[in-house]
C-alpha cells in the first residue's frame, strides 16, 4: 500500500500501520466518520483509486463542502460527502471499512457509534478505530486534560466497546510521539490547545487503535 498523504500528521504511522494489515487496496468502499476537513478520507480514496468509495460524515454541514473542496483539489472524485450525525449513521450501501479517529471522544454514546459504524459494514468487513487516552499525555511533566472532551480518555475502553458492539476484536495497541522544543508534535499541541509548550517536554496522548472484524455469519 502506497504512503498515506498525511505528512502533518504526528498520527499518521499507526493509520498506516493498520490499512496496511488490513490490505486496503484499489475497489474497496470506505466510510470516514467524524470526517472533518477530510484529510483521511481524502488519504483512503487516494488508496482505493476509481474503483473504490469513501463516504465522508460529518455532522457539521460546513465539514461537506470542505470534504468536497479537498477531494476535488486532489482529484480524487468517488468521494461522496454526507452530512450526518454518527448516532444515525446510515449510507446507501455497505462499506469494506468503517473508520473514526478523534470521534467517540465527543459523541454522547460512543457504544451507540460504534454499533452503528457495525450496521454499515459487510460481514468480514472492518471497523478501526483510533482514539485517545488523554489524561496519559505529558507537557513539562503535567498531566494534559481536554475539559471539552465528554469521553477524554475513551481510548483505554476501546478495545472493550468494539466487542460490546458484536464485533471480533482483532488487535489493540497503543502509540504516541514525543519532543521538546520547536518541532511537529510542539506543533500539533499548540494547534490542538492553543498554547505553545515552548522548550517544555512532551508526550502526546497515546493513540489506541483498535482493529476489529464483524462476523462472517450471525443475524
């Protein structure tokens, strides 16, 4: 499998690690939920080429236009932008794969979510899942929070919900980057929080990615 594009992405490596045990390749349907400005879903039809779909949802009806503008400027055109909350999840066809990254962290039900990324996904397809356990990052050797975060440390359950939600777990792991002084992770906590850690050590939150198959067989 090709590089991901996602070269300002201090997360990067354990997306990449995943997609490539899962062997997503040209012709597979994908689903990004919570796609945001849709860096990954822009990334994930880059890899599944013409033949394949990505549908990017996201609740928040600007998220469409910015998904669209993205796909576009990449030419990547079999990305279909969905405004949509993950509790409500419906496409018009199964997926191969069923993502979120940074998602269940915010919603109010992250089982609900999880369940409904599973109704979407074909029998032997996959759901992954990245998520935090915040309160285990470090800046200067204090422990970090997200206050807005209604689950901020949903990452250290995640490997639990995924078989709450009737699906096989497959693999769990956790991974996260480190840094002092000027450099991409004092960058990306500076864009995530506002506040620039200066020459302060950090570790980031570790990042819990959580691969996970729905059965073959089964109602």
């Amino acid at each position: 499998m090709p590089e991901l594009d996602l070269r300002n992405d201090v997360y990067r490596r354990p997306l990449q690690t995943a997609l490539e045990r899962l062997g997503l390749g040209p012709g597979w349907l994908c689903a990004d939920i919570g796609a945001g400005g849709g860096d990954v879903t822009v990334a994930l039809a880059g890899v599944v080429g013409d033949g394949g779909r990505v549908y990017a949802v996201d609740i928040d009806p600007s998220r469409r236009d910015d998904v669209a503008q993205a796909a576009a400027e990449a030419g990547e055109a079999q990305v279909i932008a969905i405004t949509q909350a993950a509790e409500e999840l419906v496409l018009p066809e199964k997926v191969d794969l069923a993502y979120c990254r940074f998602l269940l962290m915010h919603v109010v039900d992250p089982l609900a979510v999880l369940r409904r990324m599973a109704s979407i996904t074909r029998r032997g397809g996959w759901v992954l899942a990245q998520e935090p356990v915040t309160s285990a990052g470090r800046v200067g050797g204090a422990v970090m929070s997200m206050p807005s975060a209604r689950h901020a440390d949903i990452g250290a359950l995640l490997p639990g919900l995924v078989r709450d939600a009737g699906l096989e777990l497959v693999d769990a792991w956790a991974e996260s980057q480190a840094g002092a002084g000027p450099g991409p992770v004092a960058g990306y906590l500076e864009d995530l929080t506002g506040v620039d850690p200066g020459v302060d050590p950090v570790v980031l939150p570790p990042l819990v990615t959580v691969m996970a198959r729905k059965p073959k067989e089964g109602s």
